[in-house]
C-alpha cells in the first residue's frame, strides 16, 4: 500500500436532514413535479440545501475534510443507490438516456410511477417512521453506472470549500432490501447478484476518489437486523455477503481506485455480525453504541488496524445526550484502541434526518422543556464535544457538566413523574387487562345494535376539503375565534352524517374534520405532550411529520372527543362510532421520553384513553374504534426482543379498552395485512371487530384469517382508498364473495381499506355507493 489511508475525522454524524430547516426541498420538487418550475431551477434549490447544509455542520463544528456527510436526496437514498447502479425494472421500459444515464425525470418516475406503471413499492426502513423505495431486482437487473450524481454533489461541495464524505447504501443492504422483480423464478433471491453489482460500485468509488473523495460512506443498516430466513438471507449468508463484498471493493488500494471506506451500521448493534464486519478490510466502521452495547475485549480485537467511530449520540430521538456517561464509554474504548491498535472517532448513532434540523427554533417551548432536546444541530456539538473530550478531557468538562445539570433538572422536574399518574399504574392487576368473553359481549352488542349481517362502515376520516383545513389555518392565525371554528367542524359533521344516511350505512362516523393528525390531535389534548412548530421530519419522498414530544406522564385533563361524538350521535338514530388512536400509535408516532420503559408510558397513554371510552359510553356512543396503524411498525428488529415489544404494545391496548362495558363494541384498524410474525398479537388485541387493508392484495388476508382462525369481527377493506380510482359495485361483490368463502359471514364487515382523508368527495361518494350496494346484494345470499 503505496498510499497513506487518510485520517478519519475525529467528530462527525451518519447523515443530516435533507428536506430543509424550512422545508424548502419538498417546495421545490413538489413545484417541479405540478410543472410549475423548470428542472434548473429545481436543481438550484437543491444546491442551495447542500451547500447550506456544508456550510451549518461546519459551523457547528465539523470542520476537518470528510467530517461533512454528503447525504442529500431528492427523495430517498436507495432510490439514489438503485438509480446510479441502474437498477430500474423492466416493467418501465426504457428510462435510460442516450447516454446510459438515469436523469432525475426517470428518477421521480420510479418514485412516482406514471400512467401505466405503479411506483416502486414502499416500505418502513428499519425500526424508523422514514419509508424508502424498495428496489426490484431479478435475474435479467443489467447493472451500469447509471448516475453519478454523488459524483457531482461531492464536485459542488468541494469546489465551495468543503470535501464532504458520500454516502451510499452498501452492496448488502442494497440487495437484502431489494425484492425479486415480477420476472424472477419463484425463491430467487437479489442477494444472488452480488458478484454482478460490485463492479459498478468499484466504478464509483473509483470516480468519487478521481473526485477527489478521501473517504466514502457504505451505509449497511442490514448487518442489524436478524436475517430474514424466509426471504433466504439468513444471518450466515449475511456474513459470507459481507465477506464477499468488501474483499471486492477494498482490493484496490486507498487512493489508487477508491476513497477509504467508513462501513457504517446504524439502528442497532451488530451482534452475531460484528466478526465478519471486523474481518474486512474498511478502514473504518461506524458502530450504533446507544442502542447497541459496545462489543466485547475479543470482538473489539479484530478492529485493529481501523478506526472505530463510536455512535454514542443518539440520531433517532431528540434528548440530551448524557455526556457524562457517554465519555466514560469513550474512555473504555479508547483504552480499548489503545490496546488492540484501533482508533476511536466520535459520531451520532444513525443519520439525524429522523430528527428535526434545530431545537432553538422553537422559541415556543417552555426554555426547561427545549434544554433537554438536542435536535439535529445540537447534536452535532455534542458529537464534537465528546471528539474534544477524547482529544483532552479538560476541554470538553465545561459541557459536559452543562449536560449533567440539564439531565438532572429533567429528573426532578414535578411534571415529568406525577405520583397520581404512577398511582395508577402500579395499582393496575390483571383484571384491567381483559374483558369477559367474546361471546358473553357479541350477544350484549346484538341486542342494543340489531346490526344486518355484513355490515358497512367506514374507517373513520372523510375528506379533509381545503375548506376544513383552512378553517384551522384561520383558528391558529387567530383569524376566526373557537366559537365559529366549532360551528365550521360541526357543520362539516353534519354534512358527513347526512351523507352516510343518503348512501345507508349501518354504523356512522363523525368524519374527524376536526384533527390536524390522528396522533398530533391527541397530543395537543393530553398533558405530558408538547408539539413544536417547525419540528418536521422527512416521512417518505416530500412527505413530511410533525411528530410530537412526550416529555412526561401523561394523563387526560378534559374529555377530548366527547363533544363531537356527542353532536355526530345526536343527528342519527343509527350507532355513531367514537375514534380514538391507540396508545402504541400516539407512541410510534411522536418523540417518547426515553428515562422509563415504553411499557410504562404506553400504559399512561392506555388509562388516558380508558377514561375517554367512559365518558364516550356515558355520553351514549355505543361503538368505538382505537386505531393501531402502527402496531407492526415498532417491532424490533432482532426476533429475541419481539415477545416482550408484543407483549406490551397488546397489553396497552388491551388496558385501554378492557373497561369497556360488553355491550360496547370495541373497533380497531390496522393499515396493512401482511401478518407474519404478528397475527397472535392482532389477535390477542381481542377487539370486537377488526378492519385491515385488503383491496390492493385482492383479499389475500382472509387465507390468513382462516388459517389463523380469527374467531371475531373482520372487515378486509374492499375500496383501495390510496388511489382515486372508483371500484365498481360488481368487483367489491367479487371480493365479498371471496371473503365469505374463508371468513364466516356472521363475522364479517365491509369497509374501505383505511380513512378517506386524502381523497376527493365525488370519487368517495361513488366509491362508497357502490360499496353499500354491494353489500346489499351480498346479504341476499348470506
Ligand atoms: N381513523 C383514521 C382515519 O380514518 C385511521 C387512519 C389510519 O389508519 N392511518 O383517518
Ligand atoms: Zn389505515
């Protein structure tokens, strides 16, 4: 090896938030994509964002070269991974260039589909609310370099001043993550083209580092996860891909053919997988030690020769990091390095774009309240202030005493622990958890519902009219007082019940004209909650959330839907549903306290709904759904910590709703069918009833609910609500007779897949005229 490998920085962070701190990425491509700017002038925006963003870390203090991670996207990182391998299926036909280029309309093609081809699919990434494009690769993938716009960014950042350290998702991620494209044989397996791949990531490495890239980030969040053994990549394989990889790209040497290689590892500790990522020859590897334990003296023997780059910030949540406990770690592994012969560097656990960009602006929070978040930028100083203690503990004792105090402040603050709130959930026993049997409450229900067989109702949003939203817009602009917003939402309601009565729907919904978002509402109702203003985090492509924050216990000062209900139930004789979103949701969805199990705080958010579905029932509702959406979405990523996440998330909705009187009927809905590991524990939620997505899989669940069988209440939705195509009334009579051949029909209900927020009233209407429709013809044969 003729050429030094260059010294990784002492600080740096896995990734930053690409939107912009006002968003401005999702205004520029959201106005490229309605043909309302030109793609230079999309482009310019988002070089402004990369050069802002270089310019910030900097500032913040990554100042030594590669310190800056490149990792912008226009709308998510394995699409930019698949785009520049050229890993596009076949089904879209030709999108290359004349040139064998990508460009970025065939980008936001993939992202988006066009008239005759859906989107690539979408799905969670990792234990994360961030949803990434899933690549189709099969063997007839021909991979080329294809893009090199990571080529590019890094030329734009360095011509400015700053050499930046691109980011790509590595060979065994990009691959695991990958499903069998529609041509594949049956049991194939993308993991199979690894040989086939490598080649074009030798090609771009060996551009970037022409480029002048020093070091260059594989990012392989995969070696996290346990293998998933039904989709043939068992942790062994795993390891021999891993192997396999790196023996391919780190062949050239450093500087003759390729930048030095940070092979970072984010969401988790490596485990079983910690020998083989040791075993390669990256110069360096980015461990997630917050949510992951520092390995132990043997595993971190085999590091020798790298640098160690010590996750200890977390990237994924927004608190304070307890630098005095994190400093005690980085003298262990220090002592470590020193030891084995590896050397030690400091950075966040994950990429930062699952928080927001910066906690000073939310001049809104109470100052103690912001003094205990660090959001992405505050995290850039604690990373360069443990760099600092590493490099002279002297220097960094100031900050790290500052952190100590604040940590401290937050535990003896009276509204983070409240002794009634804890009371209550110790006091808890078993009988909380769980309702007299199912049969004892269906014939409780029967006699005060006298529903028809396949009943029909709706998820429970309807359309959210621009009307509806800028009522809310005029209320928080102090434009309208809350007596005239509560008149709008209630005439909204009405609107909504009158329509559900005109189509004859058996069990009614309010339409939840008056929620913003179906956690974000309950936050802002709950004590223990806060919600910031410029708080957004990148969901998918241009899509963003607001999450909020809960920073204490959390208990229900006033009824929150009480009143609407109320209204909604007063104007039908026909039963109104109440719609609350579970605790397990409200959870996944926000930013949670991280000084208490989630149980505990999950069973806080449980008994402030229990008590909601007491005043709902005293307030004569007789019908009430707790929605789970994201139940599947908090699943950890290793199996052996799975039983005990599903046992507390059940419980939580089991607490709950268990006080609920037999004759209520309990509803929940969940946004996806694909069950695997976790139909016990839908099952074990022991609701009533139960709708779940069905149409885009053409019922396909209801094999599962047979096989499984699923002795309660089901509605597999039967109106894919995610497109504005109108079903017919014959095909959703097709799929109901599809589900009575495997679900009983006394069980089952006919609904739409999921609430009808984002779609428009005339295609809702024809939608659901047809749906009742085909629900009265089906009954005749019943
Ligand atoms: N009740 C919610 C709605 O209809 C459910 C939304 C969801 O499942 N994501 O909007
Ligand atoms: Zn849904």
């Amino acid at each position: 090896m003729s050429v030094q490998t260059p010294a990784f920085p002492s600080a740096t962070i896995l990734g930053y938030p690409r939107i912009g701190r006002r968003r401005e990425l999702k205004k520029a491509v959201e106005a490229y994509w309605a043909g309302k700017s030109s793609a230079a002038e999309l482009q310019a925006a988002a070089e402004q964002i990369q050069l802002g963003t270089a310019a910030r870390l900097t500032e913040l203090g990554l100042t030594e070269p590669s310190a800056v991670p490149g990792t912008f996207s226009f709308y998510d990182q394995v699409l930019d991974t698949a785009v520049a391998l050229g890993a596009v299926p076949a089904r879209f036909g030709a999108l290359h260039d004349a040139d064998g280029r990508l460009g970025l309309d065939a980008y936001f093609t993939l992202a988006r589909g066009n008239a005759e081809q859906q989107p690539l699919e979408m799905t969670k990434w990792f234990d994360t609310n961030y949803h990434y494009l899933v690549p189709e690769v099969g063997p007839e993938t021909s991979f080329s370099l294809s893009s090199e716009r990571v080529v590019d960014e890094f030329a734009l950042a360095k011509a400015n001043g700053t050499v930046t350290r691109p980011y790509l998702v590595g060979p065994v991620t990009f691959l695991a993550l990958s499903k069998a494209s529609d041509d594949a044989p049956e049991g194939f397996s993308p993991l199979s083209r690894l040989e086939d791949v490598l080649p074009v990531y030798a090609e771009l490495l060996e551009r970037l580092a022409a480029a002048g890239a020093e070091w260059v980030q594989l990012d392989e969040p995969v070696l996290v996860a346990d293998g998933d053994d039904a989709a043939g990549t068992t942790s062994a394989q795993l390891s021999a891909a891993v192997e396999r990889a790196y023996a391919a790209l780190t062949a050239p040497a450093v500087g003759e053919g390729r930048p030095a290689i940070l092979l970072s590892a984010p969401y988790g500790g490596l485990g079983e997988q910690t020998a083989a990522v040791a075993a390669t020859g990256v110069e360096a590897v980015a461990l997630d030690l917050f949510k992951g334990a520092l390995p132990s003296a043997a595993e971190l023997a085999a590091f020798a020769g790298k640098t160690v780059v010590a996750g200890f910030v977390d990237g994924h949540n927004i608190w304070r990091n307890d630098l005095a406990a994190s400093a005690q770690k980085l003298d262990a592994l220090k002592a470590a390095g020193a030891e084995h012969g590896f050397a030690v560097a400091v950075a966040t656990s994950t990429s930062t774009f699952h928080v927001p960009h910066d906690v000073e602006e939310e001049t809104q929070l109470d100052a103690q309240l912001r003094s205990w978040l660090a959001f992405a930028d505050q995290k850039v100083r604690e990373v360069a202030v443990l760099a600092s203690y590493l490099a002279d503990p002297a220097s960094a004792a100031g900050a790290i005493e500052e952190a100590t105090r604040v940590i401290a402040s937050r535990a003896e603050a009276p509204d983070v622990r409240r002794p009634e709130v804890r009371e209550r959930t110790a006091a808890l026993t078993d009988a909380d958890f769980s309702r007299p049997a199912f049969v004892t409450r269906a014939a409780a229900q029967d006699a005060v519902l006298h529903l028809p067989p396949l009943p029909t109702t709706t998820i429970g949003s309807f359309p959210q009219t621009a009307e509806v939203r800028g009522a809310r817009a005029r209320l928080n602009k102090g434009a309208i007082d809350a007596a005239e917003y509560e008149k709008l939402m209630k005439d909204e309601i009405k609107r909504v019940v009158d329509l559900q009565e005109e189509l004859g729907f058996d069990v009614l919904v309010h339409g939840e004209p008056e929620r913003n978002d179906m956690v974000q509402y309950f936050a802002e109702n709950l004590d223990g909650f806060d919600v910031t203003v410029h708080g957004w985090v990148q969901s998918y492509g241009s899509r963003c959330t607001r999450p909020s924050i809960l920073w204490g216990d959390v208990s229900r000062p006033a009824p929150i839907t009480v009143p609407w209900a109320e209204y909604a139930q007063s104007l039908t004789d026909k039963p109104m549903k109440g719609m609350l979103t579970g605790p397990v949701t409200i959870l996944a969805w926000s930013f949670v306290r991280d000084d208490q199990p989630l149980a505990e705080t999950a069973n806080q958010v449980a008994l402030a709904l229990r008590d909601e579905i007491a005043d709902l029932e005293a307030a004569g509702i007789k019908v009430i759904q707790v929605d789970e959406p994201a139940l599947r979405e908090l699943l950890p990523l290793r199996k052996a910590d799975q039983p005990a996440y599903l046992d507390w998330s059940v419980k939580s909705f089991r607490l709950a709703t268990a006080g609920a009187q037999d004759s209520t009927q309990v509803h929940t809905h969940l946004c996806y069918s694909e069950f695997g590991v976790i139909i016990d524990a839908i099952d074990g939620l022991d609701a009533d009833v139960t709708s779940i997505e069905a149409a885009r899989s053409r019922m396909e669940v209801v094999n599962d609910l047979e096989a499984h069988g699923f002795g309660r209440g089901v509605g597999p939705g039967v109106y894919d609500i995610h497109s504005p195509r109108v079903p017919g009334q014959g095909e959703i009579e097709e799929l109901l007779k599809t589900a009575v051949e495997h679900v009983p029909a006394r069980q089952l209900w006919v609904n739409p897949d999921c609430g009808l927020k984002t779609r428009g009233y005339a295609e809702t209407e024809d939608s659901l005229r047809n749906l009742v429709g085909a629900a009265k013809t089906a009954r005749a044969h019943v």
